[in-house]
C-alpha cells in the first residue's frame, strides 16, 4: 500500500545514497498523498539543497517551518541545509531552535556554543498548543468537555490516568494525547 511514510522513507534512503533527483520525486509522491506534510516539505528542501537550488531548498524549509514549527528534526535539517550553503548566520539560528526543542542533546549545545552560541535576535519558537482536539475516523470527536469538569486543569497538574492520556518520552510526566506534551513541549507520538 503507498503510504506518504513509505515515500518519506524512500526519499531519506535516496538521500544517504546521494540521490537528490529520486529523493525529489519520493518527497513529491507523499506531499501528493499529504498535502501539509512538513517532513515532506523539508526531505524537498534537503533535495534541492543538495541539487544547488538554493531558493527552492529555502522555500521548502520555510514552508515545512510554518506547518511543524517545533519540529526538531525539520530544524536540525533546515540547520544543515544553511550550513551546507554557507549561511552561517542562518544555519546558527536553526541550531537555536533545535537546542531550545532537544535541551537535552548536549553534542548539539557544544557545537552551537563552537559557532557563537545562540542567536538571540531571533523570533521565539510558538508555544506549545495547550489541548488538542481527537476525533475518530468518521470526523467524530472522541473527548467531551463534561469528561474534564472535575480534574485539576492548572498547567503543573498531570491529568490522570485515562484513555486520552498519555506517558511524554521526554519529560515522563502524563499528559493529554496530542502534537505536544503541556509540560516540557516535546513532541508526543501520534499513535
């Protein structure tokens, strides 16, 4: 079955193999299947990065930026794109971004502290979107705001255990199911 993940994948192995044109064509069958895939946008920039376009590359960083702003892995590709063209400044400000989303990785907090530390005359990232709305396959959704009149909804609380409720893999703490964990901000699994 034809899945916009198998062709992201695809498009990453073409990628490491360095195969801009095929991984461009991988990239462009699941943007056709997902429309607002941001990793699809990105795997397009990381393409045309490695095939000199620097304007389309930049185009669809930007693009996959707006559409997954705290998306880790979209900002450490967008940092090696610019590095690869030689934005120094550019590829510093990503690198920002990807150790304010991953504090924890500490090989990218030296490397960003080794070209200059971080840019401060940037724009903050967005915040974390604090409830999330799920909906089964029919478009129906699956929460009601009756299920939550009693809980303690104070930003510090956990909410308890549930079906709607999750384990973050970053912070470990138990969190509504979404894009982001309401405590630390790191990207939840969308199962």
């Amino acid at each position: 079955m034809e899945t916009a993940e198998s062709h992201l994948s695809a498009a990453e192995q073409e990628l490491r193999q360095g195969h801009a044109r095929a991984a461009l064509d991988e990239a462009r069958a699941a943007l056709r299947l997902q429309p607002e895939g941001a990793q699809a946008h990105a795997m397009i920039g990381l393409a045309h990065t490695l095939m000199g376009d620097e304007d389309e590359a930049r185009a669809s960083f930007a693009k996959a930026t707006d559409l997954a702003p705290r998306d880790p892995k979209i900002r450490y590709q967008f940092y090696l794109a610019l590095g690869r063209m030689r934005d120094v400044q550019g590829a510093r400000a990503q690198l920002t971004y990807f150790c304010e989303l991953e504090p924890k990785n500490s090989e990218a907090k030296t490397l960003l502290m080794r070209v200059g530390g971080p840019r401060t005359d940037i724009p903050s990232l967005p915040t974390p979107p604090r409830a999330a709305h799920w909906y089964d396959g029919t478009g129906h959704s699956v929460t009601d705001a009756e299920d939550f009149e009693d809980e303690d909804t104070s930003d510090a609380a956990e909410p308890p255990p549930g079906p709607d409720v999750t384990l973050c893999p970053e912070c470990s703490k138990r969190t509504w199911k979404g894009w982001f964990c309401k405590h630390c901000g790191g990207n939840l699994n969308r199962v």
